[in-house]
C-alpha cells in the first residue's frame, strides 16, 4: 500500500510538471486523470484492486477535467465576446 501511494506522488508530480507548453483544458484533462488515477488507486487498495480502481479513476478523472476545461474554455470566450462588443460600442 505505501509503495503504491510514494509511486503515485510521484507520477502525479512528474505529470503536473510536464503541463508547461499544454493548453488548459489538457492540462485539466491531464491533472483530473491523475487525480483520479491517486484517488482509485487508495479505493481500490482498500476495496482489494489498486490496479482495477485506478484505472477507473483516471477515465473518470480525466473525463471530468476534460469537460471543467471544456466549461471554462466556453466562459472566457463569452466573457470576451461581451468585453468586445463593450469596446465597440464606445
């Protein structure tokens, strides 16, 4: 169980780390994975397969980190499309 939570600390880290020329949402695809991947490794070890959990987890974290930056992508561009139409009607 410890050696699975050390190597996950330092997959996690080793992933953040690497989202340096990546745009946000794959950087929020990339971290929820990775989250998920942590989070259902420790379920899963409890439940009796780490590899089964964190394999679960890094789909499902992933998906959602996918869809936040998806959410967030959309939020910015219709806050700049109203700044725009703002400066334009000055």
């Amino acid at each position: 169980m410890t050696k699975i939570v050390i190597a996950l600390v330092v997959i996690i880290s080793l992933a953040l780390l690497g989202c340096a020329g990546m745009s946000q949402t794959e950087q929020r695809t990339l971290s929820g994975g990775a989250i998920g991947a942590a989070g259902g490794a420790i379920i899963g070890a409890i439940a009796g397969s780490a590899g089964l959990g964190a394999a679960i987890g890094g789909a499902v974290g992933a998906g959602g980190g996918y869809l936040y930056g998806k959410h967030k992508e959309s939020e910015q561009s219709a806050y700049q499309q109203g700044y725009d139409a703002g400066r334009q009607s000055q």
